[in-house]
C-alpha cells in the first residue's frame, strides 16, 4: 500500500532516548544486538547524532515499501543502505509512525532492523 503526497509525513523525528537508551545502549534487552551491529559500521555513543543523521536520511521515498496499520495510527516501512560512517552500508528496515490524532503528522521513529545481505 502507498500513500499518497497529502499523506506523506511532513517531518520525521527521532526522540533522542531511541538512540541513546535503546541502540546505541550495549545492556538493552532489545538494542543490545543493534547497539553490536551498528558499531561495526562506525556508529558509537560518543557521537549519537551520526546515527540520527543517518537514520533521518534512510526515510526517503526511494526507500519506502509501504505502510502497516496501527493501533490509531500508520506505521511506514523504509528498506535500504544506512550511510555507515565505516566500511559498507549496511541494508536495514526502519519502521516510523504517524498517529492518526496528529495534525502535524510528524513520523516518529520506532526501530531498526538489519536486512540479510544481498548474495551476489
């Protein structure tokens, strides 16, 4: 399912306690295996606002799958490279939310995931 421009998010947004206390937290039951796999692309704790960057630049249309429905709201599913600061972009699915009270329609962040690698 697509969305159409009317529907498009107008901002995206990350609440900065995603990154810091869930994936880039090594001693989170759910981040603790991201908090690993996004290190080895270069993302650490000293400098959380490399990963917002990255993330907030994975959102784009070229990268959009479609939409998953929510409890009052709409989840928008991104595939593609993350722009890692090391080595080769890694392939992730990142999942934002739309509330359906919010007039501003602001995407929040909800998670990441790694995507197997392509084989060649």
């Amino acid at each position: 399912m697509n969305i159409g421009e009317e529907d498009w998010p107008s901002r995206f947004h990350i609440a900065p306690a995603k990154i810091t206390a869930y994936l880039h937290n090594p001693d989170h039951r759910d981040g603790a295996a991201k908090c690993r796999f996004l290190a080895a692309f270069g993302f650490t704790p000293r400098n959380p606002d490399d990963l917002r960057d990255a993330l907030l630049g994975h959102c784009r249309r070229t990268h959009f799958q479609g939409v998953l429905p929510g409890y009052q709201a709409v989840k928008l599913c991104f595939e593609g490279p993350l722009a890692a600061l090391i080595g080769i972009d890694p392939q992730v699915r990142t999942v934002w939310q739309v509330d359906e009270g919010d007039p501003s329609r602001t995407a929040r962040f909800i998670t990441l995931k790694p995507l197997p690698r392509a084989r060649p």
